[in-house]
C-alpha cells in the first residue's frame, strides 16, 4: 500500500520538485468550489455540522479527558470535545512509532503524505467551515487558505523535503587507487535520520496555512509529530490529524506518528513540550514574546519560529492613484487586517506625491485610501466577505483603542452580518499620525492603519528599512514612478531580509503570497527565523548517517 501512494502521486511530487526550482504558478489543488462538484457543498457543511456538540470521533491511545475550548466568532455555538491527552502515554506511542517509519524510506514516505494531502483536498469544504468557524476567516477565504492554499503550502513542504533527502545516493562504491597495490574499495550508505519528535504549535487565526508545512516537512522527513493547536481553533486540525491516521493506518504505519494533543485553556501545553528533552523540532506561529521564549528555552530542539512585525508600503509617487487606493484598500481589509503580511504604516513623503489626478498632499493620499475602503464595504453583505470575523477580544481591544493614536481619518465601524446576527465584524479603522510616534514602532494586530510622513523618499525608505531591522516585517511594499526610489527600496529590502512588492495595483496583493513561487518570509529579521518554503526550513529536520564497509563485505 505505501508503494502504491507514491506510484499514484509520483506526478504530482514531480511536478512539485519542478515547480520549486522554475518559481511559476502550480497547484494540483483547485481553489474554485465548482471543480470540486455539485454535491460536496452539502457534503462538506453536513461533515461540519455534523461535528457539532458531539465528542470529535478521533482515538488516540493517550485519551484521559475530553475538552471543548472554541468559540466561534460568528455566534454559534460549536461545542465540539476533543481528546485531551496523557502527555507520557502519547510522547511514547509516538516515539515508539518511528522506527518503522524511519525505514520505510523517503519514497514511501513522500507517497504516504502526498495520499493525506489528496484526502484532505477532497474535504475542502469540511475544512473551510471548520477554519470560518474557529477562526473568522469568511467562508471564501477559508475554502483557498484554510484549504487549497494550505494544501499546496504543505505539498511544497514535502517536495523541498524530498530533494534534500534524496540528493545524496542511497549508496555508493569508493574506490581509491594505490599504485600497484589493491585498491581500496568501501561500500557507503546514506542513512536519513529524523531529528526524532516534533511539535507543532499552531495559531488561532492560520492553523492550517501555517501549520502544513512544518506538519508535512516534519513527517515526510521520518519524524513523528504533536499537534498542539491554538485551543480557539483545533476544529481543522483535528480533521487533518485524523486524515493522517487514517492514511498511516491502511500503510501499515502506526498512526500515532500524528497525534492531536489540544489543550485546557491556560494549561500552557506549549511550553511544557516544547521544552521535553524528546521534543527535537518545534514549529511556532504567533507573537514575539512566545517565539523568542521558545528560541532562548527549548535549546534542545530546531525552532522554526514566525512571529509578529511591522509591514510597511512607502507611496511616493503613482500613476494610478485610484487602482493603488483600491489595492492598498483590500489589502488592509482583507480578514479584517488579522494577517501578518497586512501593513500597518503607510509612509509619505511630508511635500506629498506626484499621481495621474495631480499632486497629493499626505491628508490627500490618506483620505484616497478612505475612500476606497469606504467604497469596497459600503454594502454590508459584500463586506462581510471581505472582512470576516474579529478571530478574538485583543483584536477588539486593539481596535477600540485605535481612536487615540493620531487624527482618525476613517473610523472603524460595526457591520452586522446577515447570516450569522452575533458576528463580531468591524471595518478598518484608518489614522493619520506624527513621525516618532511610538506606535509605529509597535505591532496592532487587526485592522488598524496609521499613515505618518517622512522628510523626502530617501527618508520614506530608510523609515522601511529600519522599521524592518529593528521590528521585523514579513513584507514591504512601495509605489514610485521613479527608477531610482524603486532600485533603492529593492536595496533596503534585500539588506534588511524582507520581501517588496512594487506597485501593485490589480488583482495582487502585498499580503497574498502563492506556493512553489513566493516565499513567505525571510528568516532574515526579528519576524521570523525560517521561510516557507525553502531547503533551510527542510534539511534540520533530519541527519544523515553513513556507514562504511569494505566492498567485499556486502552492503552496510
């Protein structure tokens, strides 16, 4: 059965390793629900709602309680229990598992996480109610982020895995020449060694997005993984850990590689196993105080860790002031601004910026963003696509403290949401604020944007580096019509390790990347310390042991 995954899926893992090394656009995932036919509408909200108010239907051996800990931002309730586990048991089922896995090899491996990413594929719509529901995210976004883009983020996973597992051969005959004498001759074997278990600790607002990657590069690498999702959001990762059991069951591969390990609220599971002596990898997502604990505490372990940053766009001149309005406007809506790609500074020049409508003063160019905000949510069943839920009372928080940074230029207001009347929805909340005020240097997650000045260009893109440098930032993104400004963002950017967009003004956005083509951070600033996806996010995850003997002997 193992043999038979990767001999159904070898041309999609082809077309993977392909994909990664040519950057251009690839997705074996369709992220429009037509192609996934009539019927699976129904099917995937009939599988949510089914999970509703019932225990989720998910044995793991460590079981000692059952826990229901969510609550969904649009109103209703979930109640949906989860196995709360005994951490002993569940670490030494889970070890104990890996020896197989481990000499199954990288082929079966790779086929075996390639069939799970298949079956999840074919339960998108399951899983899209189950992120909406848990996380805020509106049902369309859920359906590509929570679903087929989270797919293709764990496939690429999977295909950079495989090539750093299979660059070395498998075996290989040396043979030195020694003059008249005999040569020597040693038969070599490359043994790839899973670092041993891995923990990932996902977040309450891209569990899955998120936490693909790191869940397949740990498992197709031999490791077996703990799934510690946020205690607001273990709906679609509970769905994904009993895909994974039940690929690694009809392999003959015991499911407790993957095990679901959801927490009490203030149980702090986290901390305790990311600082196990067993634990050796641990992928986190979420702040900077959590992110750089984990780094300073769990030395035991490979961290890869995404954490919190300030994203700025600098405009300082446009010859589409009204498409650069729109796009600047969806980017800051989208999800209500609950992403880390989404900017939290626009920086303009203090004399204004040339555009194709004349000359714009900073009051101007921020009051054009207004607009276009106010234009794309103006119709409250539109909006609510758009915008989503508030995934939590800190984003609320944030948010209605907003209003005394700055002169509000666009206040935030409430939306109700027609299908769902106790939705939490708020639109973007827009302030124009002094150079030097310390807000700019400080992380507001959600949907809050200040726009502040800089003396000149120069000063606009030395604001975007340093921001960068000393805060960390996931993206940037400037709009000039001026060569120079554009080569030396694309300078400031490349020194300070963080992705540019420039110019944007269609259909993409700063804060939307796309798998096997973008990078989704550097690793290169205090925002995170690893990219997804590249080799270096890969190749921790497992070692490789050779073994000599002389030829004759046989194979090692």
């Amino acid at each position: 059965m193992p043999h038979e995954f990767y001999d159904t899926h070898r041309e999609t893992l082809e077309r993977s390793l392909a994909a990664v090394r040519d950057r251009g656009y690839w997705s074996p995932y369709p992220e429009t629900p037509k192609a996934y036919g009539e019927d699976a509408p129904a099917a995937g909200e009939r599988a949510f709602q089914g999970y509703l108010g019932t225990r989720f239907p998910l044995d793991q051996p460590g079981t000692d309680d059952w826990i229901a800990t969510e609550r969904s931002p649009y109103g209703i309730e979930l109640g949906v229990e989860y196995p709360h586990q005994d951490l002993g048991r569940a670490m030494t089922s889970a070890l104990d598992a890996m020896p197989a896995w481990t000499a199954a090899g990288p082929d079966t491996r790779a086929g075996v996480c390639l069939e799970i990413l298949h079956r999840l594929n074919a339960r998108t719509f399951e899983l899209a109610h189950a992120a909406m529901h848990t996380t805020g995210q509106a049902f369309m976004m859920a359906f590509q982020a929570a679903g087929t883009h989270a797919q293709d983020r764990g496939l690429e996973a999977v295909a950079y895995a495989y090539a750093e597992m299979t660059r070395l051969p498998a075996e290989a005959l040396w043979e030195k020449r020694q003059g008249k004498r005999p040569p020597l001759r040693l038969r070599k074997r490359f043994h790839v060694v899973p670092r041993g278990l891995a923990l990932l600790v996902a977040c309450n607002t891209f569990p899955t997005w998120n936490g693909y990657p790191g869940l397949f590069a740990s498992l197709v690498t031999g490791n077996a993984v703990l799934v510690k999702p946020h205690p607001r959001a273990v709906l679609p990762l509970a769905v994904t850990v009993a895909v994974a059991r039940d690929v690694l069951a009809e392999a003959g591969i015991a499911p407790d590689l993957v095990t679901l390990v959801p927490e009490r609220e203030g149980e702090a599971l986290a901390t305790t196993l990311a600082t196990n002596p067993a634990v050796r990898v641990v992928d986190f997502t979420g702040s900077t105080a959590y992110g750089t604990f984990l780094e300073e505490r769990a030395r035991q372990a490979q961290v890869y860790a995404e954490k919190a940053g300030v994203n700025t766009i600098v405009v300082e001149s446009t010859d589409d002031f009204a498409g650069m309005c729109r796009n600047i406007a969806f980017t800051l809506s989208l999800y209500s601004g609950q992403m880390c790609t989404t900017p939290q500074n626009v920086v303009v020049p203090r004399d204004g910026v040339d555009t194709d409508e004349g000359h714009k003063s900073p009051d101007e160019v921020a009051s054009g963003i207004a607009g276009a905000v106010d234009e794309l949510l103006g119709d409250d069943a539109r909006a609510v696509e758009v915008l989503g839920a508030i995934v939590n009372d800190g984003v609320l928080d944030r948010l209605e403290r907003a209003p005394g940074i700055g002169r509000t230029v666009l206040a935030s207001r409430v939306v109700k949401h027609p299908k769902f009347p106790d939705a939490v929805v708020r639109t973007p909340h827009i302030a124009l604020v002094e150079p030097g005020d310390p807000a700019l240097t400080r992380e507001c997650f959600g949907p809050v944007t200040f726009v502040t000045t800089a003396d000149d260009a120069d000063a606009a893109v030395s604001m975007l580096a340093t921001t960068g440098d000393e805060r960390g930032a996931i993206t940037a993104s400037v709009y000039s019509t001026e060569e120079d400004v554009l080569d030396d963002a694309v300078d400031a950017a490349i020194a300070g390790g963080v992705h540019l967009s420039c110019n944007l003004t269609g259909g993409v956005y700063m804060n939307q990347t796309a798998a096997f083509s973008d990078f989704h951070a550097t690793g290169a600033n205090p925002a995170a310390n690893a990219s997804l996806v590249d080799g270096a996010f890969v190749a921790g995850r497992f070692r490789v042991v050779e073994v000599r003997r002389h030829a004759e002997d046989g194979n090692a």
